[in-house]
C-alpha cells in the first residue's frame, strides 16, 4: 500500500482537478485520506459514491459533511462542530439550568451548530428564550438578550466577533456572577490580544467581562494513561510528536490525523478478514472504482472499527467520530481545563470541582422571581397591640367610673347611658386594630377576606356609636337653651337612644348594600422587583394583599360623605351650645375640640396612608395610631374633665348658675343689649339641684327679714311717729318683703323681680332745706322726708345684695330688671311710691 498526496491548498477548483487527476492517471486507489478544507473537502465527498470510495478526513469539521444522504461515504476522526451539543446539553443539565439564549456569527458554519443545537435542546425540556444573530455590531443582539432575561447564552463566532460580543457584554453589563457564557474553544492561545486593538474596548474591561466563560471544543489528545493501538500512551506519543516537529508549528489535528491511519489500517485488514472467510477467491487488491460489493465492504469495515487511539476511543456512527470533548474556563486571563464529556458513554466529567462562578453558586438561569408577601412586622403588630390594650384598659376604666357614679349628680346630669355608648364605640374602634393587623402571614387567605369585612363593620358602627352618642347629649343641650320661649322641656335618654340608633341604621343600610352588591375581596397587588437583601442571585417581587371591590371608590365616597355630615353636625351644635356654662350638661367646647383633633387626623392619617399603599408596615402604623390617637383623646375629653371635678369640687358643676345668652339686635333709633336669664327644668336631677338651691335661699331670706325688722325697730324709735309710718310705709315694707314668694313658684323656677326706679334729682346727704331750718331737730329727723331719705338708702342695698343671688338681677344693671320667662304670678307688683336713690 501507498499514499498520493494532493494539495489544493483550499481551492475548489484545484482540489476538484487534482481528484480527478488521480482518479484518471493513477493507480486504483482504496480510500482518500483527508481533507482539511471544508470547502474541497465536501465537494470531494459528495462525487465519491460514483467511484465507491470511502473517505476519511481528520480535520474537516463543518456540520454539513454529516449529511449521510449526501455524503454516505464520507468518515472522519475529527469531531464535527456539532459533536459539542450533546457535551452542551449535558452541562446544561448538569447546572440544571434550562432556559438559555443562543448569540450566532451570521456564518453557515454557526448557523448550522446553532441549528442543530435548537433540535438536540428541543426533546429534553429545555427552553431556548431567545435566539440572535448578527453580522458585524453584537451589541444590538446582546442588549435583546438582556431584555429578554438571558442568563445562559450560547455563542457561535470567531476570535475577531468574540472581542466585540464581550466588549459589549461590559456595556450592557452582562457578566459576572449572574451570567454565563459558554462559547467555542477551538481560538488560538491569547486570541483576544490579536483583535483588541480594534475594538474601543479597554483590554481590563474586556478581560473583566470574559472572566468566567466556558469554551467547548474536541480534545486534541486523551488525558488517559492507557496504551493505545500503537502500544504508547498519549503522553508518550506527545512527547514523540513534539521531539519530531522540533519548533515547527504545531496542529491540533496531528492526534486524529495519527489516529485516522490507524482507522484505514483497522479498516483494511478487517476487509481482508471478511474477504478471507467468505470469498477466498476476492482480495482487496481486486477492487477498482465499478466494484460496488469491495465499495461496500470497505464502508462497513471502517464503520465497525472501534480502538483506543492517542486522541481517546476511536467510535463511529453514522460516519461522525464519537469522540471526547473538553471543557475550558478563562481563569485569571488563561484558559484552563474544568471538565470532559466522553461521547460514548455520555459521561460529564468536572475536574475537582475546577469550575469557579463569579458567584457563591451558578448562575440562574433566568432571573428567579421569588414573590414575598410584604408584612407587617410582629414586634409593630406587638407594640401597637400593647398600645390598643391600654386604650382598651382605660374605657373599662372609664366605664366603671361611669356605671359607680351614675348616681352622682356630675354624671347622672351627663347622661351615663350616652357615656357608655362612647366608651363602647372607642372599644370598638380599638378592636378594629388587632385586625387591621392581620394579614397572611396570620391568617389563611379566606379568613384575610372575611376580615376585610369584619373591621370595616365594627370601625364604622365604633365611630357612629361613639360620636353619635356625643353629638346627641349636645343636641338635647341645643333643644333646651336655644328655645328661650319653652318654660318646660323634657328629653329623657331613651330619645337620645333612638337618635343613635337612627344614625346606626343609616350605617347598616350603607355597609349591607355594599357587602350584598358589592363585597370586599381579597386583591394581591404586584410591584416591581428588588434585588435580593441577602445577595443571592435571585429578585424580590412584593406583594400586597388588600380589601378592595369593584366600585371602591364610590362606596369610600358614601361612608366618608355620611361621616363628614355627622362630623358637621357635630361641629354645628358645639358651635351652638358654646354659651351654655353648665359644665355636666355641656360638653361643646371638649366636642368642638375633639372633633378637631379627629378630622384633622383622619384627613391626614386617610392621606398618608393611600400614598404607603406599598408599605403596609408604615400604613398599618399610622392607621392604628390615628384611631388610638382619636379614640383616646375623645374618651379624655368626655370623662378626664368628669373626674377632676368630681374628685376636687362635685357640687360646682351642679349648681344653678344665671345662663346668658346674648342678641343684638338692630333698633331703629338704638341698639339695646338684654341679659336673658332662663332656667328651665331639663330632666329629674337638675330639678333636684334646684330644689336644693331653693331651699338654701330660703334661708337666707330669713336672714334679711331679721335685717329688715332690725331696720323697722330703728325707724319706730319714737310714739309720735309709729302710727305715720304705719300708715304710710307699711305697705311699702310689705312690697319689699313680698320677694319670699318668688321662691314658691311652680317647678322650682326663679321670678325675677323689676323695679322701674325713677331718678329725681339727688339730695346731696347733709343738705338742708332752707324751709326748715327753723324746725325743731328732732320733728326733722322723724319727718317723712328724712324716713323716706333712709329708704331710699336701704332699697337699692337690698334690691342689689340679694337679688342677684338668686339669679334675679344682672350684677351688671344699673336698675332691677323683670325676666321675660318669669310667671304673671309672680311678677312682684311695683310699690306705690316712687323710692329716691341717692348717694351719701
């Protein structure tokens, strides 16, 4: 046997002429070895069948050659490019990533593996998300496949396209510990160096985004220690090769080249043999470019040939060398080898783990959406739970002091069946936070809906009782004082009662159409991811749950708008009843201040808690401190101002004080102001407190009568003058003692008594008249002129000493005046003499 050697040296034409050249003028040949060009190589193989050739190449890698329709005679030792797909395929599995994205050189070459990578991918579960090619700028395909969350990518280009795919990959910032890269590992040592100059890259970015990549190309040489077919090692056969060659450049082909005459020697011998035992006649010498049969048994021969060659088991199928392909990482600018896939066995093999990840782990392969529900944390659950207790442990506070002192005038005269209404609404109100604070970290999702409801209910009916209470005791304050003309008004608690009641139903109405038409559900709202806090490769996407509807915004709209009227109402009788000083009746001014602190905090604590939407720790704080904040300061101002007074001074708030109501009102000729008294009998209690001022008057009348018989003794120092002032001021004494039955009018109310006094021009006191000058003294001490001078010292003492004690008179009137509510019948009848008012 014999070699012919051609050299085409690449060209088509040349290789093309030359085989035929061969095929005309020389010897029957048995079998072509080579080629090296893709090109000639595949042209060669597709015109073999027609001279029953075998061919066998070692170098000629192209996908297209394993084509057995096209080129059924055509073997080579060398793996095809597309032999690193299953090697592929199985790291892929391996680092159970199964979402890639392939980036291919507008190349045949590539476009052909990456063809035949998308078919061995497609059966074994393993999604391709995105696939690129481009021609000559990377950079639009590589920012698709971040788009598209690429964390895998598959790459099929050269050295020169290389250097720019991973220049672009620092742009788009695509490398690192969340990305890999796998891409061929047949470049030249130090490949990027020879393309760097032209790429507007910096060398230290380019090397910082090719850290880590994974090349996957055959193995040149096994890394086994077994003997071959030739009885060396593949060491030893290194070692030979590399002392023959000397510094001539070295081929990473020359092991399968070695190892492809060993297949032809395999080949032709196992011909020989099948000839020998079957046609002893034939021999491999007989075979010409007709004889199909020798074409046939050579074809066979060379497929059944299986040996341990210096580049690993030598195996084909289907024509395709099952060979060994290695796996490389770029290590701290060198590549190093990290692993092996055995063909045959369809084996992986890691070398000690050599495989280093930017990360603590491999990369993803596709960013990991980890859905994290946002909660409320339990040491805030657990604090503002602390807080609600105490605001719960003070209403029972405040309910015992209400239920033990009902009796007690201050509070019988609040009402204490309203009282306990408003502890029961800030109760309720209270209780709405323990399940504000519920979310699925606590609950199942079909108890999260049906709380939803539940704390909508009873915040709603807690807020209408405990206001509707307040704003009803203000409301019966308002019907007694505001109407001047009513000598008699009597609103008992049981229509206080309905009032609340009504404004209860209201709330029903609304919150039953609502859960009838249109229930509260629970909705999961999504938000943008986050990054990990803990610095794994994987992203946080929140989410939130919330009570929402169809039509939220209506029926928020109804609720707010009903509530907003009470509020207004509320404002409107504390606003009315401001002049009412009677501390146990009245709590406008501690309303007017509560309904303030409320609605400024329920529009704030409304607005900052829809803009923390997203943060439902946040939102759950301010919702619960603004119902903690109204609830306290409610309950407070209704009870603390009680206690004070009922511990310091429990009869100052129960008594009979004068009410003032001042109009102004326009005259024609002159503007009056006119002190209205009016004391009207609100219910049993305040009716006993009058009674007992009633009776304490009583006896100080008795006081004065004894003053005013002192004063009689003294006027009746003399005979003479008893009978003149018997006959003369004894009626007078008994207008003025006739103010005792101002105190037995019906129902314990107070007359007020009115003298209109008309001023004479004063007597200064020590003046004389000159018509009497020559009078006897003591006939001018006890004239009536001189009885009359002490009246008219005694009565406007007595008239502005007591009356006004009684709620009779203004302090502040120059005259005594008559009430306009007080009875005919006691409406004290003017004397029938004018009394002089003048001064010492």
């Amino acid at each position: 046997f014999s070699l012919f050697f051609l050299f085409p040296q690449c060209d088509n034409a040349k290789g093309l002429k030359a085989f035929y050249d061969a095929i005309k003028y020389g010897p029957n040949h048995l079998m072509v070895f080579g080629g090296v060009c893709a090109t000639v190589t595949s042209i060669i193989a597709e015109s073999l069948k027609g001279w029953n050739l075998v061919q066998l190449s070692f170098a000629a890698t192209t996908p297209e050659l394993a084509d057995k329709k096209k080129y059924p005679y055509f073997f080579r030792t060398v793996p095809s490019d597309n032999a690193v797909n299953p090697a592929i395929l199985k790291l892929l599995k391996h680092y159970h990533w199964k979402r890639v994205g392939t980036l291919t050189q507008d190349v045949q070459r590539f476009s052909e593996v990456r063809n035949d990578l998308t078919g061995v991918l497609y059966g074994e579960d393993i999604e391709i998300s995105d696939t690129e090619s481009f021609s000559n700028d990377p950079c639009t395909s590589v920012k698709k496949l971040k788009g598209n969350d690429v964390r895998i990518i598959l790459g099929q280009f050269d050295e020169e396209m290389a250097v720019k795919v991973f220049c672009c990959a620092y742009d788009e910032e695509m490398y690192g510990s969340k990305y890999q890269w796998i891409i061929p590992g047949w470049y030249e040592n130090l490949w990027w160096e020879s393309w760097i100059n032209s790429s507007q890259c910096l060398s230290k970015n380019l090397l910082a985004a090719m850290e880590g990549y994974i090349g996957v190309d055959f193995e040149p040489l096994s890394s086994k220690t077994n003997k071959t077919i030739s009885g060396r090692t593949p060491q030893q056969y290194e070692k030979e090769y590399n002392a023959k060659r000397g510094d001539g450049q070295s081929s990473k082909f020359h092991g399968y080249a070695y190892d492809g005459i060993w297949v032809i020697a395999r080949t032709l011998q196992r011909a020989m043999n099948y000839l020998n035992s079957t046609n002893k006649h034939q021999k491999i010498e007989d075979f010409n470019y007709t004889n199909h049969k020798l074409g046939k048994i050579f074809l066979n021969a060379m497929n059944e040939t299986r040996f341990f060659g210096v580049t690993g088991e030598v195996v084909f199928r289907n024509g395709e060398r099952m060979g060994t392909i290695k796996f490389t990482q770029f290590q701290e600018q060198k590549e190093v080898k990290v692993g092996e896939y055995n063909a045959v066995d369809d084996k992986l093999v890691i070398i000690n783990n050599s495989i280093r990840f930017q990360g603590l782990e491999p990369p993803k392969d596709k960013t990991i959406i980890q859905e994290e529900l946002r909660k409320i944390s339990l040491p805030l659950y657990s604090i503002l739970s602390a807080l609600t207790i105490l605001g719960m442990i003070m209403a029972s506070a405040f309910l015992f002091f209400n239920i033990k002192n009902r009796n007690q005038k201050l509070i019988k005269m609040s009402s204490p069946y309203m009282n306990n209404l408003i502890i029961l609404g800030g109760m309720l109100s209270y209780a709405s936070i323990f399940l504000f604070g519920l979310d699925g970290s606590f609950v199942s999702e079909k108890t999260f809906e049906t709380l939803c409801t539940v704390r909508t209910w009873i915040l709603t009916v807690g807020y209408t009782t405990a206001f509707g209470a307040m704003f009803a005791k203000t409301w019966r304050v308002h019907a007694i004082f505001k109407n001047v003309k009513m000598k008699k008004k009597i609103i008992k608690d049981q229509k206080l009662l309905g009032i609340v009641g009504g404004m209860l139903l209201i709330d029903l109405c609304i919150l039953i159409c609502w859960q009838v038409v249109d229930p509260l559900r629970r909705t999961v709202e999504k938000y943008n991811m986050e990054p990990d806090p803990a610095g794994r490769d994987i992203s946080i996407r929140p989410i939130l749950e919330h009570c929402e509807n169809t039509h939220m915004t209506i029926w928020l709209g109804i609720v707010y708008a009903y509530k907003g009227l009470l509020m207004l109402f509320g404002c409107f009788l504390a606003w009315e009843t401001r002049n009412v000083s009677i501390p146990a009746l009245n709590d406008s001014k501690y309303i007017g201040m509560s309904v303030y602190n409320v609605g400024i905090m329920c529009i704030i604590g409304a607005a900052v808690s829809f803009l923390t939407r997203d943060q439902p720790n946040v939102q759950f704080c301010i919702v619960a401190l603004v119902i903690i904040f109204c609830s306290t300061i409610t309950l407070c101002l209704v009870f603390v101002p009680k206690l004070i007074t009922l511990r310091t001074n429990p009869d100052a708030a129960t008594q009979n004080r004068r009410f003032q109501f001042t109009q102004n009102q326009k005259k024609e000729d002159s503007k009056t102001s006119t002190s209205v008294t009016s004391v009207n009998q609100a219910s049993t209690s305040r009716l006993e407190g009058l009674q007992s001022e009633n009776h304490r008057l009583r006896m100080k009348i008795t006081e004065l009568d004894k003053d005013l018989e002192e004063v009689t003794m003294q006027l009746q120092d003399t005979p003479e003058k008893t009978t003149y002032i018997k006959q003369n001021h004894y009626q007078d004494l008994n207008d003025i003692l006739s103010i005792r039955n101002f105190t037995d009018s019906k129902d314990g109310e107070k007359a007020i008594l009115k003298n209109h006094l008309d001023q004479n021009p004063p007597a200064q006191w020590g003046s004389s008249d000159p018509s009497r000058t020559s009078k006897d003294p003591i006939e001018d001490i006890n004239s009536p002129e001189h009885i009359q001078r002490r009246l008219s010292l005694q009565l406007p003492i007595l008239h502005h000493a007591y009356l006004p004690s009684i709620g009779g008179v203004d302090a502040s009137c120059a005259s005594p005046c008559v009430s306009p509510s007080a009875s005919p019948r006691h409406r004290h009848v003017p004397p029938s003499f004018r009394v002089m008012v003048s001064g010492l």
